[in-house]
C-alpha cells in the first residue's frame, strides 16, 4: 500500500505578540502621547495644542530660543488653513489655541510650525536629534465654558507654573495684545520694545464672543484643571478611562 503522506510540524521561535514588557519603549522620562485616533473635529471648534520638549534641553523662555520660537509663531500664524490664535511660550512647552477647517489643515499647519523651529533650535543649541516628544496633545474645544477656559489656562500658564508672580502679565504669551481682560494690563507693565508674535485674528463664534457670555477674565484668576469646563459626556469619558488604569 502507498504510504499516507503526512505534513510535518516544525516548531519555529515565536516573535511579538501580546506579552508583558512588549512595545517600544518611551524616550523621555514621561511615556508620549499614544497614537490613538484623534478626536473628531468640527470646523467652527478651535483646539488647544500643547507641544513639549524632549527631556535635558534649553528653556525656550530666554533670549535666542524666545526669538526663534516668536519667528516661527509669525511665520506660521496663518498657513495651510491653520490659524494660531493665542500662544504661551513655557520653559519646556508651548500652548497654542488654533483655528482649522479640519484635521489635514492642523496636521500641516503644525508641521509647518514644528519642523522649521526644530532646525533652528537644533542649530542655536548646537545639538542634533529629536527636539518634540512623540506626538503633541490637542483638545477640542466645543463649549462656551471650555474655551473661556482654555484661554485662561493658556493666558495665565505662566503662573500655574510659578515663573512669574500672580500679580504681573506673561510677556511670552498673548497676554499684552488680548482684549478680554476685566481691566486693561498696566501700560507701564509692559515694555515699549516687547516683541509679540503676529498671530492671527479669532474668527470661530466661540473664540470671539461666545466664551465671554460667562464673563471677561481676570489678571489675577488662575487656570483651573484642564477638564474644567469640559461637556459631561467627555469629562465622564475621562474619568473612567483614568479609573480603568
């Protein structure tokens, strides 16, 4: 009789999978943003942006790193749909409200931004390598309340993280040329040779009267957290995700 041929099991060494331990590893400190879907985005919703340094460089608050952060804010204020509105200069990060008709225009509007600075701050350190952690972080603000508080939190950073007392402006933000102050910022507060970035005029119902259905801010208030003001599906959204790790 023939002989039934039969298939041979060869027990090969199994790579990747679901295991503990698996993945690349983070490269700063502080795991990055993870690469999950962004959220949905109308056109009439601006963003709040943060983008942050890697670990172990410069203050970007000081003489050439300011310039050089102050010219790519001009220089990319209003490129590819993408519209900076209001910006917070901060030892290692920047906070930036934008308008966009959409995700692509954000998507180049910030690489617009991002790769020019990081070439020039790459060369004034003269350093090379990763200048931004993995990905920057956007919130979309879709509610009165969460974009008057947006802009408190990006206006009066500077005193959440105590470089400047609570009584003084932040002269490495939109604070000097913001009009929704409660009381305009003393003239002499602020210096004749101050060099602001041109950012671009508000546009979107809630960045130019909507949030100031619940009052102009206040030089003195400080920022809340950064789920103050949030719609209650969301903020519920991110508790149980918090409660969950």
């Amino acid at each position: 009789m023939r002989r039934k041929d039969q298939q041979l099991e060869f027990d090969f060494r199994q790579h990747g999978g679901k295991r503990k331990g698996a993945g690349r590893k983070p490269k700063n400190a502080e795991p990055g943003m993870p690469h999950r879907q962004r959220a949905m985005k109308q056109r009439g919703e601006p963003l709040h942006i943060t983008v942050r340094l890697a670990d172990g460089l410069p203050s970007l608050r000081r003489g050439g790193a300011l310039k050089r952060v102050l010219a790519a804010l001009n220089a990319s204020s209003d490129r590819h749909g993408m519209r900076i509105v209001y910006y917070s200069i901060q030892m290692d990060h920047l906070h930036l409200l934008v308008e966009a008709d959409d995700r692509d225009c954000v998507a180049r509007g910030m690489n617009a931004l991002l790769s020019p600075l990081a070439l020039a701050l790459n060369k004034l350190w003269g350093r090379r390598g990763k200048m931004f952690r993995e990905r920057y972080h956007d919130e979309v603000i879709t509610t009165p309340t969460q974009t008057r508080n947006a802009l408190r939190y990006v206006l009066q950073n500077g005193k959440k993280h105590g470089v400047m007392p609570q009584a003084s402006i932040d002269l490495c933000s939109s604070v000097p040329v913001f009009d929704g102050w409660k009381e305009r910022p003393s003239i002499a507060a602020i210096p004749t040779a101050l060099v602001v970035a041109s950012v671009a005029p508000a546009s979107t119902w809630l960045l130019t009267t909507g949030w100031r259905r619940h009052g102009l801010l206040d030089l003195h208030e400080l920022p809340h957290t950064k789920l103050a003001g949030r719609p209650r599906a969301n903020l519920a959204e991110s508790r149980s995700r918090a409660n969950a790790r």
